[in-house]
C-alpha cells in the first residue's frame, strides 16, 4: 500500500467533538483526506461530546464547520461520502458508564473485529485523565489504540511530569502521538530534510559556522474567541514552549544516520536539553497590547504577556556562545513567521557588508531564501544577492494542510514528527524559567501599541552581542 493512504480500517474517536478545535481543524481536515483519497474505503468516525444531539444534528454542524474552512472549494460529492462515515455519541468524560455505553456502540458501528482505533483528545487538557483512566477501563486485549493528544500538555514541568507518569499507568508510551501541528507543516519539516539532503546545507548550519539564530513569529490580530484560554497560559506557554523551540531544536539538532521516530526525537530532545536560559530581566522581554484589557473575557487586573522575546544560548560545545534569539506576539502590524539563520563573517571583511543568512519563511509564504555578498570595482562596493525558492506546497498542488498530514502520519503508525515525553519535560524546563521571572515580577510588561512592531526593549536582546533583529 502507498505511503500517502492510510492502512485499513480504522476507527476514529474526536472527544471534544462540539469543540472549536474540532471544528475549526479536525473536520475540515478529514474532509481534506478525504478530497485527496488519502482513506481507505473503510473507516469510521464518532465525534464524543457531552451535548446531547442526534447524528444528523451533529452531520450539519460537521458540514457546516467544512463548508466555512473550503469555502466555495467545497465538492458535494466529497462531503456526501464522508459523512456516509461519521456518527455521534454522547456521553460524559468523567463517568465509567458512559464509557461502557460508548463501546458497545463502537462494536454497534465497526463490529468486534480487530481494528486501529484512534481516540482524538480535542478537549482541555484538565479532561486528559478522566478520558485517558476510562479508555483503560474498556479497552479489550486485542484493541489497536492510538491517542492523539493536543498541546498544552501540562502547565509546567511538574504538571507534565505527573500527566506523564498518570498516562504510562493506563498505556505505554509508544501509544502517545503528542501532536505539535508546526511539525506537520511542509517548511518546518524541510529545516532538518534539506540539512539531510545537501551536504553544503549541512554545513553551514553547523555552530562554529554561525553568529547566531534568530526565530520570529508575529500575529496581526487579538486574542478573539480565545480570550478565556489565552489568558490562563500568556504567549510563553502557548506558542514560544511549543512551536518555536521545535522550530530551533530542527534548525541546530544533529542529523542523525537513521531516519526513524526514536532518533529524531532523541536529537530533538538532545538540544532542548541542553538549552540555557540565562534568566534574568536582561535576556527576557514580554510586553501587552494597549487594548488587550479591553478584550470581552479579560481581568482589568490581568498580567498575562501577549508579546515574549528571549536570549538563548545552548550548553554544547560545537554550539558555545552562539545567541539564539526567539520573539512571538499578538496584535502586531503584520502575520509573519521565519527564522533566520545568521552566518559568521571574514574577520577582513569591511563592516557595511551584510552576513551571509539562511532564511526559512512559514508565513504567508513557504521559502527558503540564501542572501549572499558580491563586491563590485571598488573595494568598499558591494551588492546583496538572494536565492530564493519555495519550500512548500498548495492544496492546489495535492499537498494537505498540517493537521491531515499528522492525522495521515498517526493512521501510518509514523511518530517522526510527533513529540516525545522528554522533548516536553525539556521544553518545560526553559519555560518555566522564564514564566517565573513574569510571577516574581522581575520583569517589567511593557505595554505596546496595536499595530506596532511590539515592546521596544526587544532590541536590546541582541544588541547584547552586537547583533539586531532581521526584519523580512
């Protein structure tokens, strides 16, 4: 069978099922499986809630959630197929009966015969435990059971550890597809496939190479409908933790000779081990937009930091004294996501020439961009030149969003670029670091103007080292 459809059958549980992530990722993105024959004929789908609804209640909030992501792209004959396929179930989280209730309804829709099932936890990760100790409970020895759990996972290393240590009680670890969607998108994955793949690429992006790493991610709205949420976990934890340190460990992370889960995420977890975070209010910067407390569902009170910017450095020799700059915030003047790659200079080199960078772009465009130096005539003239080509892919191309190519790579039983439990513990590691300089206030929350490019302080991170944030 080809690699790009999954194996048969399967049967996929979405608990959280009236939720937002479901509908504004989950759905629409089977139906994108779907479009591109990426399904065996056959598999099944049971969203889980607690609204009580019937399964044609349920098959037009499911349309409707597709038809608002497609939009006019939307194929009738596609989403008629689908829904041939999907079902509903309510039940509570918390009760075993419930549970019981849901598996001989699951034998009801797939029968008794052996089959993957994937259990989707689209839910708050306060519910993980009651879902995670009931799945235990009535599962059967021959079950296939696959569970796909959302970031955050845990709110601090603490947490993570004891939802750690509670998962392996109910199922081995193998089990686990943390899912970080940044690694299912095509840039992200390239970081590590061109290093692989071009034996010049891999070479400068080696330590001794390089001035220094610089990772931006910018957003140009609020925090909208998400306001509850984002103000319990702040920038730090809900993008910067995550995404972004991914993003730094596949940019400095070894290659390693096999190409299989455990050894990617071993070298994942090797360099986000080994980062240091010299905490202080020297090399840690958050700010909050001017209008954030003005957002519906926000505290007048409220500290929570829209905007981070920190100063790495990693405890490895082939990358010591290499600054690693990381910034993210919301309600800034555009939606931009890149991470630069700053190469070291000639020491004869006059000081006006530009570096040498590798630039990896996410957003709005998937590219990766080499500048380079050309001195014309006279030796104090000089010209900047780019080489630049795209790195990613359309859906008019037949490539799937992130969220189906994770959804695809867990029906494969492929983890490569799925997180493991040390990768977590690790990036806990340096967020927690950070988040309690913001609790003990040794941080100033610099407020900045919406639309603007953040909190001004930001420059002076890597101005540290004589260095200044690469604006695409």
């Amino acid at each position: 069978m080809s690699p790009l459809i999954a194996p048969q059958p399967f049967l996929l549980t979405i608990f959280g099922a009236s939720g937002d992530l479901a509908k504004l990722k989950i759905f629409p993105n089977l139906y994108r499986l779907a479009e591109f024959k990426r399904l065996p004929k056959q598999y099944y789908i049971i969203g889980f809630s607690r609204t009580p609804k019937t399964r044609e209640e349920f098959h037009r909030d499911f349309s409707a959630s597709i038809s608002a992501a497609v939009g006019s792209e939307l194929k009738t004959e596609v989403l008629t197929e689908l829904l041939n396929h999907v079902y509903y179930f309510s039940g509570q989280y918390s009760e075993i009966q419930s549970f019981q209730a849901y598996r001989t309804f699951f034998e009801h829709v797939a029968g008794t015969k052996k089959i993957t099932h994937l259990a989707y936890f689209s839910v708050p990760s306060a519910i993980y435990k009651d879902i995670i100790s009931n799945l235990a409970a009535i599962r059967q020895n021959s079950d296939d059971l696959r569970l796909i759990l959302e970031k955050p996972f845990g709110q601090s290393r603490a947490s993570a550890e004891e939802l750690f240590h509670f998962a392996l009680q109910h199922f081995n670890e193998q089990q686990f597809y943390l899912l970080d969607h940044y690694l299912g998108k095509t840039a992200v994955r390239s970081m590590l496939r061109l290093r692989e793949s071009n034996r010049i690429l891999s070479h400068m992006m080696r330590g001794y190479e390089i001035a220094n790493i610089q990772i931006s991610a910018f957003e140009n709205f609020g925090v909208k409908e998400r306001a509850s949420y984002f103000d319990q976990v702040g920038t730090m934890k809900d993008f910067l933790q995550s995404h972004l340190l991914q993003m730094l460990a596949l940019l400095t992370m070894s290659i390693p000779i096999e190409q299989n889960a455990a050894s990617l995420q071993r070298e994942r977890y090797a360099m986000l081990s080994a980062i240091a975070c010299p905490c202080s209010e020297r090399n840690v910067v958050m700010g909050q937009y001017a209008s954030y407390l003005k957002e519906n569902g926000i505290p007048k009170s409220s500290r929570t930091e829209t905007f981070a910017a920190v100063r790495l450095l990693v405890d490895r020799l082939d990358w010591h004294g290499v600054p690693m700059y990381i910034r993210t915030g919301k309600q800034l003047s555009k939606k931009h996501t890149y991470a630069v790659v700053e190469l070291k200079k000639f020491p004869f080199q006059r000081p006006g020439e530009a570096p040498n960078r590798l630039i990896f772009e996410l957003y709005p465009v998937e590219r990766l961009t080499i500048t380079l130096v050309n001195r014309l005539g006279e030796i104090d003239s000089f010209q900047e030149l780019s080489l630049s080509q795209s790195i990613g892919c359309s859906i008019e191309e037949g490539c799937l969003p992130e969220y189906a190519t994770l959804m695809l790579d867990v029906l494969r039983g492929e983890k490569k670029y799925f997180l493991s439990f040390p990768e977590i513990i690790a990036q806990w590691n340096v967020a927690d670091q950070i988040v309690r300089l913001v609790e003990e206030q040794k941080v100033k929350l610099e407020k900045y103007a919406d639309g603007s490019e953040g909190p001004k302080s930001q420059h002076a991170l890597p101005a540290m080292d004589g260095f200044a944030w690469f604006n695409l």
